[in-house]
C-alpha cells in the first residue's frame, strides 16, 4: 500500500491482469471512474469499454472489457470482467430461447418414442421370420 | 482352411476399430490438457466474486437477496444436469445420471415436483426418454465452456427461484478429482449455503472493522447482478470440471477399448494359426496316405 494498490482484473475464462498499480480508470455505470490508493470500498456495475491502467514506472496499459463489476477493497481493487456481452434483454431472449427448446425436445419426444417402438418391433417381426424360415428348412430334411 | 479367411477378415476388422480407438486416445489426451486449463483458470474469477458475495452478506444488512433466503417448505425444486453431448467416454454420464435418478425417486417420494435444467446432449435425452419435465436446455458446447450459451439455460432456472415456482435448486455433475478418477456430486446451489458464502480468507479479515461498500447505482441492482453472476460462476465451474472430466474419462475408456482390442487380436491369431497348422498337418498326412496306398 502507499503509492500503488494490487489490481486483479479476471474474467470467467482467465485471468487477465494482477499486479501493483498507481491509478486506474473504469468505465462505471454511472460514468468514468478514477481509483487512487487509499479509495473507499465500493462496488459498482462497469460498462463495456475500455479500463485505463498505470502500473509504476510502466506505460499506462490500456485493458478492454465487455462489462463486469469493480470492486474496492481497503487493499486491493478487483474488477471481475464479462466474457459474454450482457443485457437485461439479451440475456430474456437467451433464456426464452432455451425454453423453446427444450419444449420443442419435449414435443418431438412422442414421435421419438414411436420411432424406437416401431424399430424394436421391426428387428422382433424379423427375428421372427428367420426362426420361421429355419424351421421350415428342418422339416424338410 | 475353410475357417481362416473369416478369422483373417475378423482380425482386420478389429484391427481397424483398434486404430480408431488409439486416435481417439490421443485426441482425448490432447484436449484433456487444454480442458483441465481452463478448469484451472475459472478458479479466480470464482474465488474473487465469492469473496465479494460473502462480503456483501455479511455487511449489508438493508437488503437480502432471495438467494440467500431458506425457505422452509420445500414443495418444488429445480435441478440442473451437467452431462456431455457426446458418448463414448466410460461410465461418466451413466454414473451422474445414476446418481440423479436416485436423488429425484427419493425426492418424488416425498411428494415433491422435480423440473430440471439440462446442460449436455446426454442428459437432455436421458431425461426426456424417462419423461421428466425439462424447462430449458443447452446442448452442443463443444470443447470450451461458454458462459453465454449457459446464460439462458439458467437463467430459466434462477428466474423460477426468484419467482417461487422452486424451493430448491440442486446441481449435478462429475467431479474431477484426477485423470483416473471423476466423481458424480449433488450440490445444492440455491439457496446459497452458508459454506458457500464463506470467504475464502475469514482467518486475515477478523482483526479489521467491519465495513459495507459504497454501491453504484443502488444497493439493490449491484446485489442483483453479483448474486446472479456468482451463481454463474458456479455454474460454469461445474461445467468446467465436467468438460475436462468427460476428456479424462474417454481418454481411460479408449485406452481400455484399445488394449481390448489387443487381447483379441492375439487370441484371433491364435486361433488362426492352430487352424492353419491343423490344414497343413491334414493335407500333409492326406499326402503320406495317399502314397503309401499307391
């Protein structure tokens, strides 16, 4: 602590930075924020775009994400990126979408059932007339 | 040599399958290694927002979100399956279906309603064959698990909590414990237990004063969004480990159907090779008879 806090910045699928930074800026919900050491716990919805970071003695690096939460700790700042592109919207249409197929699954299970029954009935009628035929072949010896 | 073209054909035959298991072998190995990655690399996003989930229970006290809420009558209750889309790897689906068979008879027992959320082709048909009442579904992940194909599938699940239409929300899936050994556990995922929204490093944080963050917009709408994307952190774990037990296991499953297909060649061939012999030792002794009548 002092000068610099530790920064981690991961997502679902990696983790995509960790280190001592001196300030970062994010893009908050309720516009750009700027963190130095020494800022008060908060916790708050980013949007997509970009997330400014300055590292001692390092070039400001520049870390896109596609929306998360940033977290402030007395020690350490957490930003736990998206992977996936997020709306309240977006994310009803996926689940709709999910539903209908599984009813759709559902629906097409009758004629699923049907198709098992007829198939095992089929290889039955030919078990059948193979052990027909092989008697017929006996009583003619 | 009536019987050896046959056992010659049968021995090319297995030949070929046993070609085909070694390349699977292989291929499941590669992708294991890959698989069992990014099971490692989901880790910290799951501890990160775990710990700010545990925080927030603790600190915030205006507000509790429904997750966190046990209820307690259990009329309904909501699980979700994680099996893969493809067969051909052992006994992992069969195992984690076996143990959610049980669990549901248990359950239907006890007169409660069971609807389930299917991640994975397997699963998907399994439950629909027995005719269990399946609200949503995810099929066809492929190798890397993607936390926007998971969204909606969830999401009917987590909506279905929120709205009371369940009690209980149950999680199944394989363990991966290591290459040779992948368990079937239930987890319950909602309401969130209490081992669950323990912070991973309790020990360090006792000495320090309590403190509540500042939320942006509201408390509530931040609360909302860390619950559901901690749940989804779960969730995708889950399907992590899963993913990377499905490679392990058919890895196993194919080098057993491999070195099977050894043993039989070597018995085939033995057979082949009394059969010829006994050819040869046939015509030889026909050969001797023959000129010893002349």
């Amino acid at each position: 602590m002092g000068t610099v806090f530790h920064l981690d910045i991961v997502s679902a699928e990696e983790s995509i930075y960790s280190g001592p930074v001196e300030f970062l800026v994010a893009p908050a919900q309720m516009g750009e924020v700027g963190i130095y050491p020494f800022h008060a716990p908060m916790l708050t919805k980013i949007k997509s775009g970009m997330v400014r970071v300055k590292a001692q003695l390092k070039e400001e690096e520049v870390i896109y994400v596609s929306g998360g939460m940033l977290e402030v700790q007395p020690d350490v700042v957490t930003i736990l990126a998206d992977t996936a592109v997020r709306s309240h919207d977006l994310d009803e249409a996926k689940a709709i979408e999910a539903k209908r197929a599984a009813e759709d699954a559902m629906k097409n299970r009758q004629s699923e059932l049907d198709y098992a029954k007829a198939q095992a009935e089929l290889i039955e009628a030919m078990a059948q007339l193979a052990a027909i035929e092989k008697l017929r072949k006996r009583g003619k010896h | 040599m009536a019987g050896s073209r046959e056992i010659r054909n049968k021995i090319k035959s297995v030949k070929n399958t046993q070609k085909i298991t070694r390349a699977m072998e292989m291929v499941a190995a590669s992708k294991m290694r890959k698989a069992q990655e990014r099971m490692k690399k989901a880790r910290p996003y799951g501890e990160k927002i775990r710990n700010v989930a545990a925080h927030m229970s603790k600190a915030n006290t205006e507000y509790r979100h429904s997750f966190l809420i046990t209820r307690d009558t259990v009329k309904r209750i909501g699980i979700i399956v994680v099996t893969s889309d493809k067969g051909l790897c052992g006994g992992l689906n069969t195992n984690v279906l076996r143990k959610t068979i049980n669990q549901m008879k248990a359950w239907q027992a006890e007169g409660e309603q069971i609807e389930v959320c299917c991640i994975g082709n397997k699963g998907l048909g399994f439950m629909s064959r027995i005719g269990a009442s399946v609200v949503s579904q995810v099929t066809g992940l492929g190798d890397t698990p993607d936390i926007g194909k998971l969204i909606g599938a969830v999401k009917v699940i987590l909506d279905g909590y929120s709205q009371d239409r369940f009690d209980r929300v149950y999680l199944f899936y394989n363990c991966f414990v290591n290459t040779m050994k992948q368990e079937p556990v239930m987890e319950q995922l909602l309401p969130l237990t209490d081992e669950r929204m323990k912070s991973s490093k309790e020990g360090n944080d006792k000495s320090k004063l309590p403190w509540d963050y500042i939320y942006e917009p509201e408390a509530k709408s931040v609360i909302d969004d860390v619950m559901v994307r901690y749940v989804e952190a779960i969730i995708y774990q889950a399907v992590a480990e899963n993913m990377a037990s499905e490679q392990s296991a058919r890895m196993v499953a194919m080098k057993a159907a491999s070195d099977n297909a050894g043993n039989v060649i070597d018995e085939l061939t033995l057979i082949y090779n009394k059969s010829r012999q006994a050819a040869i030792t046939k015509e030889l002794s026909e050969i001797v008879g023959g000129a010893a009548a002349v």
